[in-house]
C-alpha cells in the first residue's frame, strides 16, 4: 500500500530546502512538474506545452502558477494556504512566475532553477527579470532529501 503523506510532512519538506536554500544562498526555486514537485509538495503534474509551476520562497508560502483551463484541478492537489496565480491563454506564466518571485521578497539575487524545468521556462523567467542570477538548484534540493532517482509520476 502507497504511504500517503500529510500536509504537515510537505510543510516539513518545504521548510527544509528552506533551510538548505539559506545554506547555498539562494533567494528562491522554481519547480516544474518533476520528482522535486512531488517530493516536496505532492503535487504531481504532467508537462504540457503550458507552463505549471511554484515558487518556494526562502522565506514565506509557496507560490504556484497554473493554467486557468486547470485551476480546478490544480486546486484539489494544492495543499490549502498556497498561493495560486492563474495565467489565462493571453497572459504570460512567467510574468505570473516573476510576481511571485517579487511578492515573497525576490527582487535581487539568486534563485535556483529545477534542473527539470524546460529552457523555454527559464528563458521566459530569465527574460522579464534579467537583474536575478540564475543557478542550479540541485544541490539545495538533494540537500533537502529529493531524491532523483524515482519518477515523479503522472497521477490525471
């Protein structure tokens, strides 16, 4: 039988790649859908050409970013208390993505990206907030207890 986690063991997740974030000096990370998604919030997602994602903050609740056609789904899988951007079809994610980053304090510094996020994400992100410095945030995220080597899924 699968070993069902509760929402106080993802907040413990979470604040421990808070941790390990002030560690490596990092401001933020962004996640796409992937084994660092599920392992720290539960949430399992299927890529798609439109961009799904969260913010976790050093500091602060995390922040998600979902298409609207998906945001009922979305939020039978997001843990109460999250915040949720929605991006509609003429709207862009990753502006979505960078006002998240800049509500929970991220204007400056570096944010690391999850080394399953697709280019064209990062590129986006990269785009409208040219002034952050972009890293890897895999050692943060091993650091944390993300294990890599288990597939994240696809639960629909």
């Amino acid at each position: 039988m699968p070993q069902t986690n509760s929402t106080s063991d993802y907040r413990a997740r979470v604040a421990k790649l808070q941790e390990a974030m002030k560690e490596f000096g990092l401001e933020a990370v962004v996640l796409e859908p992937g084994p660092a998604m599920a392992y720290l919030t539960g949430v399992r997602w299927g890529k798609s050409e439109r961009t799904f994602a969260v913010v976790l903050p050093a500091k602060g609740a995390p922040v998600w970013v979902v298409p609207g056609f998906e945001e009922m789904r979305a939020r039978e899988l997001i843990r109460p208390g999250d915040e949720i951007r929605i991006w509609q079809e003429d709207e862009s994610p990753y502006q979505q993505i960078v006002e998240g980053l800049k509500a929970r304090g991220t204007a400056a510094g570096r944010v690391g990206i999850d080394d399953a996020a697709r280019f064209f994400v990062f590129d986006g992100i990269r785009k409208l907030a040219p002034k952050l410095d972009y890293v890897s945030a895999t050692p943060a995220l091993r650091s944390a207890g993300v294990d890599f080597t288990q597939p994240a899924g696809r639960r629909r």
